[in-house]
C-alpha cells in the first residue's frame, strides 16, 4: 500500500517529459495543491501524528515542515523538519528512536520513498520553555556523561541450561499426558483415577 491508495489515487502521476522537468528545475519548487508533493507532505504530516499518538507524546510537542528542493543530480525531491514546539529533556532522548519509527512508517506505505524523501532534519522553537539559557563552563563537557535514566532489563542470576530447558519441556509434556488420560477416562464413563503425578526420571550427567 503506497500513499497513492492511501489518499484515492488511482494510479501514478505520468511522469514530466525531460524537457519539461528542466524548466521546473530552473524555477522556484513548490508545493501545489493535487500535486505529488502535497501528497507526500499530507502522508508525512498524518503519520507523524500517528506516531505521536501511538507513543502518548502530548499532540502540540512536535510538528513537521516539508521543504521542495531541487538537485541537480537527484532532481527535485523533499525534506521532513521535524519542529519541536515544546521542551522537554525527554524528546532529546529519543529523538533518533523517534525519526526511526516515522521513517518506517514512511517507507511501509511509501516503498519508493527513497526516491523523493532526501533526509530528515531537527528545528527547535520552544520559545521559553526550555530553561537552558545560555552554554555552560567548557568543563561540563569533559565529565562523564551521566547514564540514562532507562536501563535495559537486566539478566537473571541463573541463566537457564540446555539441561533446565529439557527437564522443563519434559514435566510440560508428562503434565499434557495427564491430564489427556483423566479426560479420556470421563468420557468413557469410568471414574477417573486417581494417577500418581508423573515425575520425570532425572537427568543423570555422562
């Protein structure tokens, strides 16, 4: 599924014979309205909110600006300004964790987004909420970076054996025998037994 099916495109814009797109090289690129690019821009624009709202970051936080270049190797194509209207430490963090979830995105219901898609940038416009006003002393950045607060869950003290997992897998499959046998006995009409739990011979090492 691409963003023309996305929006009710019947098909692909017919590309612009090779005249014609060195005269919209030569002149200013926009963003027209019907255009591929709107598209584009209108596709980024829902699916940034889309990640917004699947990850519970407050609606207002970010915005995006899409800017029409034009190169003279790759032709005309867009950037995505990510604008972060509201600070907070957080959204420095995971910037990249976040640029990443929307480039996937971009590129599930776009696969040639590579084609048009140059590069995603950051701008920061969070007026006075941000209550770093100026550099600090040249020191700072000598010191060790503190560690996040999010720390990968840790391993167990016991990581389990080839020989756990075997006796595990044995108990489960000694439990499933069980309990078939007593459910075969009901059906037929035979008071169930009452079975010695089953134990599963020990593992002896070689």
């Amino acid at each position: 599924m691409n963003f023309h099916s996305l929006f009710g495109l019947k098909s692909r814009p017919k590309p612009l014979p090779a005249k014609a797109k060195t005269i919209a090289a030569e002149g200013p690129p926009t963003i027209e309205d019907g255009s591929a690019n709107a598209l584009r821009r209108q596709l980024v624009q829902v699916l940034l909110r889309d990640v917004v709202r699947r990850h519970g970051i407050p609606p207002g936080w970010l915005d995006c600006q899409m800017l029409v270049v034009s190169s003279r190797s790759r032709g005309e194509g867009m950037y995505v300004r990510l604008v972060m209207r509201h600070w907070d430490p957080r959204l420095l963090n995971y910037a990249v964790a976040f640029q990443k979830a929307l480039m996937v995105d971009i590129m599930r219901f776009e696969p040639r987004a590579t084609d048009w898609l140059y590069g995603i940038s950051w701008q920061l416009e969070v007026g006075d909420t941000c209550p770093y006003k100026e550099l600090p002393n040249r020191s700072v950045w000598q010191e060790p970076a503190q560690k996040p607060s999010h720390q990968p869950p840790q391993k167990p003290a016991h990581e389990p054996t080839p020989q756990d997992e075997l006796k595990t897998d044995l108990e489960r499959i000694f439990a499933i025998r069980d309990s078939d046998m007593l459910m075969r006995g009901e059906e037929a009409g035979r008071p169930a037994r009452a079975y010695a739990k089953t134990e599963p011979q020990k593992l002896v090492n070689p």
